[in-house]
C-alpha cells in the first residue's frame, strides 16, 4: 500500500513539472508565414508527437498538473492539443502554405 502511494505522488510531482510547454501554442501556428524557398524545418519541429500527446493528458488529469498549468497559463493550449485543434491548425497551415506556393 505505501509502494502505490509512493508512486502516485511520484507521478503528480513529475506531472507537475511538466507543465513548461516549450512549444508554440496554436495562435503562434495560425500567424506562421509560410517559406515558400522551402525552409520550414522550424514549423515542422512543432508537431505534437503521441509521447507529448500522452504526457499532455497526464498532466491535465492530474490535480497537481491541471493547478500548475492553470497557474503557468498553459492550460487552454493542453485542452487544445487535447481535442486535436492544434494539430489540425498545424496540419490546415502546411497544407495552404504548400499550396500557396508557385
């Protein structure tokens, strides 16, 4: 019993220190200009991969995570990634940007 008490505390605690995005959030995607001599790697790193996706969700079940990203000011971003708009943005953006260039 103490062993899962360890644990769980161990997990809010980290949880908590995850809450640093260092990542754009979805307002800073929609305003990206999109470099049609093909130098986007930047916009590329920004993609929200499945470990962050997992890593997110953790963070904002948790009521150390949810309070600490509520205080840092990223948790409307979480609850975006969480519901897929950031990654749609991100996708929709390199799709007119592709497009768009001659």
């Amino acid at each position: 019993m103490r062993t899962k008490g360890i644990i769980y505390t161990t997990l809010l605690i980290l949880s908590g220190c995850m809450s640093t995005e260092a990542r754009w959030n979805t307002a800073q995607i929609d305003a990206y200009k999109w470099d049609c001599n093909g130098n986007n790697s930047t916009f590329h790193s920004q993609e929200v991969s499945e470990d962050d996706r997992f890593k997110n969700q953790l963070i904002i079940s948790s009521g150390l995570g949810y309070i600490s990203s509520l205080l840092d000011g990223t948790l409307d971003e979480r609850y975006r990634i969480a519901r897929g708009e950031r990654t749609n943005a991100q996708k929709v953006k390199a799709h007119l940007g592709r497009n768009s260039c001659p």
